[in-house]
C-alpha cells in the first residue's frame, strides 16, 4: 500500500513512521489554519500562519530541536519573518486557541481509534468515564525584566486536564496563566462540559459542593474522594461491603447540602493495606452512582484513576512540555498544551500496535522508548523522505489511515520497545553528616569493600 521509499524505515524505524503520518494526517497546514481563523478572537494572521508556528514547536516539543531559536533558524527562509515575530506570536497565544488544539487532536484520534476497533474495555459499561486532574507548570528561567529581580520561581501557569480512560486520550483542558491559581477556579469551565451519564473521576481537590451539585443538576454521576473541609451529616450506621485489592471497604449514606438543596450520597471508605504517599490510611470517596454499582466496584475505579497521573509522567518525561525558556506564561501553556497534542498522537500508535499485536503485548511499550527513536530518526527520515512523501497520508478517512497504520504496525518488533521492569525500591541507607567541601575516594571505598 504505501510506496517502496518508505520501506528501509518501515523495516528499521516503523515507530518514527507511524508518529509522522499520525501528524500527517491530524495536523494539514489547512486544518490548523482554519482552527485559529475559526476560534482566535483577538489575534490575526499577517504573514506568520498558525499551522508554520506550530510544526516549528512541534519539533521542539518532540525534542528534534533543542530550542525555540534553533526551530526557527532552521525555517528562518520559508518564514520570512523575523525570530521576534515568531516570539511575539506565542507571547499573545490565546488560551482558548491552545485548548482547541488539544480538543480537535483528540477528536480525530477517537475516529482513527474506533477505526482500528482499538478501544479499550470501559472501566463501567454504560457510562462515559472521564479523569480529571491538574498539572501546575514548572518554574522557567528568569528571562523576562520583571522576574530578574526575584530569586522566587516564575510560574509560568496550571492546567487541567479531562482523560478518557478507553483511548487513552486527553479530550479536553482548562487553562489559567495565573500559576498561584486554585484549581478549583477552573470548575465553573469544566462543568460546561459535563454531559448526561458521564462519571467523573477526580481526586480530593475537586470536592466541593458546587462542582458535585452541578455535576449531579446535569444528570451526570462523580467519584470523588472526600476533600477534609466538606463536611455533612452522616445517616446510618457504616457497614462493611467487603475487601478489595487495596483494603477494607465500607459503606455509609452522607448529606450534602448547596443553596438550599440536600442530596443524599454514598460515602465509600477504604481502610487501605498501605498507606498513600502522604501518610493517609483512610480514604473517603463520594459518589452519587446507583446502588447497582458496588462499594468495592467504586473502590477499584478510584484506585484507577492514576492513569492521568502516569499520562503526565510520561508527557514530562519523554517531551519537552515544559520548556523553560518560554516565560510568558500563554506560550508555555501552549507547548504544553502541543505536548498533549504529541502525547494523542502516541495513544493512536498504541492502539495500531494493540489492533494489531494484542493489548497484552502492546501495553508493555515503554513511552520513553518509543519517543527515543522518533528523536533519534526524525531528521534522517525526514531527509530521506522529503515532506512530499508524506503527501499519501494527508486526506486520508479514518477507515483508510486505520488500515495504513496496521501495515506499518506489523513491522514493529515489540521486543524492541519494551518496559525495563526493575524490582521494589529499597530504602536509602543512611548518610553521614554533611560537611561542606567535604569529599571522598571512590577508589579507596571500592578498594575497601568486603569480599
């Protein structure tokens, strides 16, 4: 199906392969251009185009270029604009924009995804489970004149983030410049968003009333752990339901009430085996979900809501999301939000790779494996196979590119990509005193170590 160019990499770097025609096929010039025309409110395009600024921060965020600059340098001739003209256009990015793309992205892999017949069994049939968490920016470099006189970090912005658990893709996300914002802050834009029989799983930061009322108002069901300064009138007496994976757990009806209105609720607690890594042994989840759904059923769900936190781990930790450059706070949020955008585009790898090899197999790829070679090949690749090339997976359906995507998959040897499982952590022996300045042999402590 695809042409014989393509072949030497099909059998060396299909991976490399399959993330560029993934972009190929989400992100044409046109398409993006659109978007901004359709979504920006204040900004315009003159001579920069939106879908050139965003293949430029691809490559930084895919780690293909080391910087902004080093992106630009190398499209200093097909932009003819200048470098502050490219800095001045992410500086203004509006949030909303950022969002967008995130959201269009998700979107068009969910057709691919359903495509390849590659969805993961829901975590509750009958429901649309969504995960919702924050992630606050990292501090950037001192760059900008108001932050060269704080030693205190810049930060940069928070974001929140809607993950659907079955494909493994970041369907939306809320955004604030502002980085000593609340969380919570975000709630009234989430709830915009809350549709009939969705499940919202969040974690104890989420619990207030208002977001809990609003999510019930819409006909819609939470699983949300017990935030310490909700408090309500417990009704009855707790009873043990039985254990699950993670410890004892108990069942108990709880009131709530918000402007007037009372709601009756279930108060799920876990006395857990193992206390969290906060020091916690009991946990209290609220849920608004039927009787039909057990005690030990919303436990096991809770306990899977760690799936966003392993997505921002591995988003951290094989993309550049956080570039610590950009200062202004809209910029930084918009790669971040282009790290999510990446991180889409690997979900639909890992769905081909399921469709094709099992989900068994495929869910034992390591993210950091994965991104290693898209590093390492891209630009080889992409000299090899000139943009041109590329041309046969723009325009595709989801049917057709579904089908395109498995021929690459086969090509994949797992082996290759797999996780390096290490054993449990041990505890760090104990140090002596530090002495500043002070410094040891390596050699003499080997020399010295017991046979």
């Amino acid at each position: 199906m695809l042409p014989k160019a393509f072949q030497p990499f099909l059998e060396q770097r299909p991976i490399c392969v399959m993330a560029q025609a993934v972009l190929e096929n989400f992100f044409q010039p046109q398409r993006l251009d659109s978007l901004f025309e359709r979504v920006a409110q204040r900004q315009y395009t003159r001579t920069l185009l939106f879908s050139a600024l965003i293949e430029l921060m691809f490559a930084v965020v895919l780690c293909i270029e080391p910087s902004v600059y080093a992106a630009y340098r190398l499209r200093k001739k097909r932009l003819r604009v200048s470098d502050q003209a490219v800095y001045d256009k992410l500086d203004g990015m509006e949030l909303g924009v950022s969002a967008a793309l995130v959201e269009d992205s998700a979107q068009q892999a969910a057709a691919v995804i359903n495509a390849l017949g590659a969805r993961r069994q829901p975590w509750l049939p009958g429901y649309r489970v969504r995960i919702l968490d924050g992630n606050h920016l990292s501090g950037t470099e001192h760059r900008l004149e108001e932050l060269r006189t704080t030693w205190a970090a810049a930060l940069p912005g928070k974001v929140l983030d809607v993950i659907e658990p079955e494909t493994g893709l970041s369907r939306q996300v809320f955004l604030t410049p502002d980085g000593h914002a609340q969380e919570r802050s975000l709630l009234d834009e989430v709830l915009t968003k809350v549709l009939k029989r969705d499940l919202w799983i969040a974690d104890r930061n989420f619990c207030t009333l208002k977001f809990l009322f609003g999510i019930a108002a819409a006909e819609a069901f939470f699983l949300i752990r017990q935030h310490g300064s909700l408090k309500g009138k417990l009704r009855g007496r707790r009873r043990l339901i039985g254990v699950g994976p993670s410890g004892k757990v108990y069942e108990q009806a709880i009131e709530l009430t918000y402007e007037g209105v009372t709601r009756t609720l279930r108060r799920i607690t876990v006395e857990l085996n193992q206390a969290t890594r906060d020091g916690d042994w009991v946990l209290h989840i609220l849920t608004n979900l039927p009787a039909q759904v057990s005690a030990v059923a919303v436990a096991k769900l809770y306990g899977k809501r760690w799936t966003i936190e392993t997505l921002f781990l591995e988003v951290t930790q094989t993309l550049a999301c956080e570039i610590d450059t950009l200062g202004y706070p809209k910029a930084a949020l918009l790669a971040f939000c282009l790290a999510l955008v990446a991180a889409n585009a690997v979900a639909v790898i890992k769905a081909a790779l399921r469709a094709v090899h099992g989900e068994k197999e495929a869910d034992e790829l390591s993210g950091y494996y994965l991104a290693l070679e898209i590093e390492q090949t891209y630009d080889g690749m992409m000299v090899a196979l000139p943009p041109p090339r590329w041309a046969v997976f723009r325009g595709m359906e989801p049917e057709q590119f579904a089908a395109a995507l498995k021929e690459i998959a086969a090509h994949v040897e797992l082996l290759r990509y797999r996780k390096s499982k290490r054993g449990p952590k041990k505890p760090p022996p104990k140090r002596g005193r530090y002495q500043n300045g002070s410094h040891v042999s390596t050699h003499k402590l080997l020399t010295a170590r017991p046979p």
